[in-house]
C-alpha cells in the first residue's frame, strides 16, 4: 500500500483519481504534524481521500509511522510545501476541504511574507476549491485568525462561519498540551461561495526528462571541497559535499534545490560512462525520487563546471 504521495508518476496539474485509483472527494491538509489529526479524520471517512503535506522531517517520519500502523489506503503524504501542492498539483475545483491546524504565526514583523494565509492564498484557494469547498482554520493566534478572515472576506470569495474547533482538532498532541495550558483556540470554516474569474495554470513544470552530462577525462582526487553556490532565475543550487563511492569507480556530490516552494535534495553521481561517446556519466540518482526540475538540471550544469574546472572536459548535456 503505498503511502507517500509519488510526484514522479503524476502530471502537473493531476485529475483527482490519479492520486488514488478511485473517484472520492479530495482532502487536503496542510502543515499535519505527527499525523494526528489526519488519520482520525480519514478514519472517520474513509469514503474521502486525504493528501498530507509537511516541511518538517520529524513531523513526516512521525505521520508516516502513523498512516502504515493504521492501514489506511485513503491517506497520502507529502514531505514538502503544501503550497506547492496547491499551486501545482491540484486541478481547478478539485478540493472538497482544505485543513490548516496550528499555522506559524510568524509573530515577527520581517517574517510576515513567509504565512501561509495571505492574500494569495486565498485567491489561489479559490480557483482550487471546488463549489462550497471549505477552508477549514483552527490555531490559537487571534491575530493571526482576524487577519485571515480580513483577508479571505476581502477576497470576495468566500461565506465565513466561526464555530467551536472540531473535537478531532482538539484531541492532536500540541492541541491537549496548549488547552491544559489555558490557551483559547479559534476556527473558522471558510467557504467557497464564487469561483475565480479565470484558470489559475500551475506555476511549475517539470522537464521532459532527467538531466545527465557526459564528460572526458579521469576521475579527480578529491581531498578537500568548498560549498558551492549556484544561482539562476527564481531559484539557486548549494552543492554541499562530495564523496568517493567505496568499492567502485565514481563520486558522489549532495546537493540541495531552492525553487519557489520546492526544495530537494539530490545525490548526483559521477562514474565511468558504460554505454555512450565519453569516458564519464554525470548524472541525479533516483533515492527519494527527485523531480526533473530546472533546479536539477542547473544542479548537475553546477557540477559539471565544477569538474571541467578540474580539467575534464564536457562531451555533452542531454535532458
């Protein structure tokens, strides 16, 4: 049963029942921590499908021992921005239901541009949703919560009731902890009620296929290495180390991708080229899946400077 959310085999944007072989209304939460809240609801509706997303490492590693513990086939995961998902992946009016429990506040004022819940998101939200599709708002910052329903009424888009959080929201780890601690929670339910007035097209492409370069010349010895900085248009490539693969020819270099929303982290590997015109293949390994980006491909362009300064010389880069 699969549990992570395969980006690889899906377009961009992907109809509703690529995600899970079946029609069902599509849920999205954003920002699940340990999986809590998720499961309990997708327990309570198995009939719905649930897609998670969350930046944090412990956070997904916590969700997915959850989602496997409970066989739960209506569930999948995401390691990543779930704005990214919202702009990229979903179709216009394809969401039944958006959840965002707890949302940093980013409570100082130079930090303000990294909510979630601004402007864009709720036109962005808007296109998304489908007819009365609800956001679903639940944190403990009454700043924060004002500001969000200012904002989504100012859109003109939406119908905004305040009740009681639900009971599954209240029952998450950090939810218990702050309500025994006095704290006041706050929640909203945030209908659709008009669409946007046009398509909103994925901001994101993927590239046809995974950048590779070929090169001749020797391996390098490597006995010390300097991160690497690479910048391009709405994005740059830190490559950060390198290493000799033990038992066979080849280096390995570890490199991360900053595209808006999407951040990855690669492992591009150098070895004697088998079966082409040159003497070396540079080319992204496949753990984890990364997507073919334009990141990825400045990624190995990033590399393949790197060794040409090294005095290999470049045979060809292909996608």
């Amino acid at each position: 049963m699969p549990i992570l959310l395969d980006l690889q085999g899906l377009s961009f944007p992907a109809a509703n029942v690529a995600f899970f072989q079946r029609e069902a209304p599509l849920v999205l939460e954003v920002g699940f921590g340990d999986g809590g809240f998720l499961t309990s609801v997708a327990q309570e509706h198995p009939e719905w499908n649930f897609i998670g997303a969350d930046t944090a490492n412990g956070s997904a590693t916590r969700a997915f021992k959850r989602v496997r513990r409970e066989g739960l086939s209506n569930v999948r995961l995401y390691h990543g921005s779930g704005l990214f998902l919202l702009r990229n992946l979903f179709c216009d009016d394809s969401l039944s239901r958006v959840f965002v429990n707890f949302p940093d506040p980013w409570y100082k004022k130079r930090h303000a541009s990294r909510r979630l819940l601004q402007s864009s998101f709720f036109e962005l939200l808007s296109a998304r949703l489908e007819s009365g599709g609800k956001l679903l708002l639940t944190t403990d910052s009454e700043p924060y919560f004002r500001q969000a329903l200012i904002l989504a009424h100012n859109s003109g888009y939406y119908r905004i009731t305040e009740t009681t959080p639900p009971s599954a929201t209240l029952r998450t780890k950090y939810a218990t902890k702050w309500y025994a601690e006095g704290r006041n929670f706050y929640h909203a339910s945030i209908q659709k009620h008009t669409g946007h007035p046009s398509p909103i097209p994925p901001q994101f492409r993927k590239e046809p296929g995974m950048h590779h370069a070929l090169l001749n010349g020797l391996i390098p010895e490597v006995t010390e290495f300097d991160k690497l900085v690479h910048h391009f248009e709405d994005g740059h490539v830190v490559v950060l180390d390198v290493m000799r693969m033990i038992g066979q020819e080849g280096l390995v270099f570890i490199a991360r991708t900053h595209e808006p929303e999407l951040v990855q982290e690669l492992f591009i590997q150098l070895r004697p080229a088998r079966r082409a015109h040159a003497d070396l293949l540079l080319s992204v390994m496949n753990l984890g899946k990364p997507l073919a980006t334009r990141g990825s491909s400045e990624a190995v362009r990033a590399v393949s400077r790197w060794l040409t300064q090294r005095g290999l010389t470049l045979s060809g880069t292909y996608c």
